[in-house]
C-alpha cells in the first residue's frame, strides 16, 4: 500500500489531520505507540473533554510568534468544530468563559474522530490506524519520507508530525517530536511546562498549610492577568488562576495575587467606617475562606477593631491584599503540566500550511509546535485548526 501521507500520534490533531486529509481523496496512515488512540483527549476535561472554547482567538495563545496561530485559527473556527460535534449528536455545555464540553464523555469527541476517519472511503480516500506502533526512526532518501515504527517501514513523500509534546511524560508523552524536527534542521523553542502548578518555598511556604484551600483572585504575572480561582496544595498553588499565569511565568520573577478583586479602592476604610467594632480577620472572613483570611491576617500583623487601627495601616493592609507577592521556586514540571510551552519553531513553518519552509513534504501540527493555548479548551482548538490547514495542503 503507498500513502499520500504519514502521520505520526494519532492524538487530537492527528486524528482529525486524517479525517480531514482523507475527505479531499487522500491516502493516510497514522502510526500511534499505544494501544489506544486519542489518549489525552479521554483524560482531558476530568473525562468531558473541553473541546474547544467559543471565544479562541490568537490573544489566547503563546508563541514566539503571537501572529503565527491567526491564520490557522480563523480558517477553522470553535464554530466549524462545534457544527461538526452536533453533527455527531454530541450533547454539549458551555461550562465557564466559553468552555464547551461534552455532557457524557470525552470517549464521543475519539469515537466522532474515527468515524469522521472512516468517512474518508465516500470520498475516494482512506485512513489507516496502526495502533502500538512507536515511530523510532525517519529518513528521508530521494524525496520520500522513510519510518520505521515495530521494525516495519512505511514510506510517503509527505509527513506530519503530530506527536504532541512531553507533557506527563506517565502517559507515553515524550520530546520525539522535537528530535524529528532537529533531525531535519528545523530549530525548537526551549519546551517548558505551562498550564502548571507552582511550588513555594522559602517565606512563602507557611501557606503550604493551607493546603485545600480555595479562593476567586486574580493572579497577576507582568502585564497578564487572570480571574479565576486559585487553590493552595501541599507543594504551592494550583487552580485554574494559577495554571493560566504559570504559563507566562518565569523562575526568578515574582507572581502577584489580589485576594479581594471585587473590591475597589479604599473599601477597607469604608469597612472602618461601617463596621468599627471588626478587626481585619473578622472583615477578611466575610470574604474568603476562614482558613486563608486568618492567615491573611496575621501576616499582616493587624489585630485590633478597625475603628482603632490607623487609616494608613489600613491602606498598606488594602494594598497588600490586592498585590500580594509570592515568589515560586518551580513549577511541578512535565509530569504535572497539561500542556507544553515552546516546541518547533514557528518560524520554520508556514502559517498557512504547517509545512516546513525548508524540508519540502515536512509538516507540523498540534501541541509539537510553539504555539500554547490557555486553559479552557483553547488548546484542542489549536490542535483541529492546524490540523485542519496542514489536511488542506497535503
Ligand atoms: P497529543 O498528545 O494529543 O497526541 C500525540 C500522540 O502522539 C499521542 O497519542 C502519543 O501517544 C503519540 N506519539 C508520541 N510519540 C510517538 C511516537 N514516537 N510514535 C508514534 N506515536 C507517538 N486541552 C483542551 O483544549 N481542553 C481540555 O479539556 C484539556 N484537558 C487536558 C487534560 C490533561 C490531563 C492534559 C494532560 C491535557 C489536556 N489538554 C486539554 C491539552 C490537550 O490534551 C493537548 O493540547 C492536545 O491533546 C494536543 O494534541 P496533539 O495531537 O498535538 O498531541
């Protein structure tokens, strides 16, 4: 049998590469290492897959490149994806902030992937699944691509490396993707994990008590900000907040947390005002949880009733409150980070293909690439759409 294409990692973007290549009359194989395909995409989503969200846009993602993912991204739109997910009588909900999900099971997003792959013979085409089939070598001789995955060989003249990155390197994640892409020198952006949790030590690591503990923030990194929830863990901070901001975040510099951003400015004072006989503690509770508010507090050091504290402390307290400073030692790495950070370089691809600019027949599509999204199905969306502007081209 010869393919028009090989696709590595028959995951998000390279399931729906081979439907899609396959509906324009393409002969595809997609060689994939375990057992099963689509393993992310079961686990995503604790189980109802967050398959996409309905407000992407190139300001949801990372890149060195932050034009690159425009052109991919409004080719193949959160509504192309949810028209076909209805196609498949999917039940979904919007969760949160543009969130879709399944209402049964991210099993349906896999099972519409390889019927949507089967679909591929009504239009002349066909794709073919090699599941348990790890891709070990590539070479390329007289303008075919030569793999050699279990000892067999497979040859095409076009490749697509979908093999994600080495996020929780426990399910079989690993860098290949970046090794294939050096082998044919195209450069990589330093992988790094993102959407992960912080670790604390030093002062900081008092609050590790809080482990469980929940509250609504907005955590700040630089100039980018998120409001949503942040927890603390035996080893730091986690929660939807702090994923987002470990993105952006790097070793050394500072992550600030306002605790009270529903409040405007001097709303302590008010508190003074209307509510003397309380002490901070007292007023903080109202707020947050009892755990952290008492923790807040004492760290502040403030213990009489507002009515006697000086307006100035109460300031300095306000201010501290809504840019309080931790300073991360780490991050919990790959196996804790839902996706990675970095990957192939934009610059040696084609923002309207995925192909390489200087090995012809090469492409690249997926999380292998440096462009990351937030949390919130954004990431899945990146997958379909670069996907689906590489299934175009080959
Ligand atoms: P993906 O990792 O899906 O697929 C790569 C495939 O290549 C894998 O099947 C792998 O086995 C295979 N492979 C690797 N090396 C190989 C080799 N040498 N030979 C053959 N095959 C090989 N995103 C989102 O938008 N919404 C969500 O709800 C979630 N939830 C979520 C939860 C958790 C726990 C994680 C870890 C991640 C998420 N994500 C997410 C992120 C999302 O899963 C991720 O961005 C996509 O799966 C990326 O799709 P890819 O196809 O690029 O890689």
């Amino acid at each position: 049998m010869t393919y028009d294409a090989i696709i590595l990692g028959g995951g998000a973007a390279g399931l729906f590469c081979a439907a899609r290549a396959g509906q324009r009359g393409k002969r595809v194989l997609v060689l994939e290492r375990a057992a099963k395909p689509g393993k992310k995409i079961l686990i995503s989503g604790g189980g109802r897959c967050n398959f996409t969200n309905i407000g992407a846009g190139p300001a949801n993602y990372l890149s060195a490149n932050p034009h690159f993912a425009k052109s991919a991204l409004s080719r193949y739109t959160p509504r192309d994806f949810l028209d076909l997910v209805e196609s498949h009588e999917i039940a979904w909900h919007e969760k949160t902030l543009g969130q879709l999900f399944c209402d049964d099971s991210a099993k349906q997003i896999v099972a519409m992937l390889l019927s949507e792959c089967e679909k591929a013979a009504e239009f002349g085409g066909q794709v073919d699944l090699l599941c348990d089939h790890e891709v070990t070598d590539v070479a390329y001789e007289d303008g075919a691509y030569l793999v050699t995955a279990n000892g067999t060989l497979f040859g095409a003249h076009t490749l697509v490396i979908a093999t994600g990155g080495p996020s929780i390197p426990k399910m079989g994640a690993t860098g290949f993707a970046y090794d294939l892409a050096r082998q044919f020198g195209l450069k990589v952006v330093e992988p790094r994990p993102a959407l992960v949790p912080l670790t604390l030590g030093g002062e900081d690591v008092l609050f590790r008590d809080l482990s469980g503990v929940a509250a609504q923030v907005d955590a700040h990194c630089g100039k980018t900000q998120f409001r949503e929830a942040a927890l603390f863990t035996h080893r730091g901070l986690s929660g939807p907040s702090i994923l987002q901001i470990s993105s952006y975040w790097q070793h050394g510099r500072p992550i600030a947390i306002n605790f009270l951003p529903q409040h405007g400015e001097g709303w302590l004072l008010n508190a003074k005002n209307e509510q003397p006989r309380s002490t901070l503690k007292s007023r903080l509770k109202e707020d947050l949880p009892d755990r952290l508010a008492t923790t807040l507090a004492e760290r502040i050091g403030i213990e009489t009733e507002l009515g006697n504290t000086p307006d100035k402390a109460l300031r300095q307290a306000e201010a501290r409150l809504a840019r309080w400073e931790f300073c991360p030692n780490g991050t919990e790495g790959f196996a804790k980070a839902e996706v990675t950070a970095g990957g192939i370089d934009t610059a040696e691809l084609s923002s309207k293909t995925m192909e390489s600019r200087k090995q012809p027949g090469l492409y690249a599509i997926g999380e292998a690439v440096d462009v990351t999204g937030w949390l919130g199905g954004y990431n899945f969306q990146w997958a379909w759409a670069s996907a689906e502007a590489a299934a175009q081209a080959i």
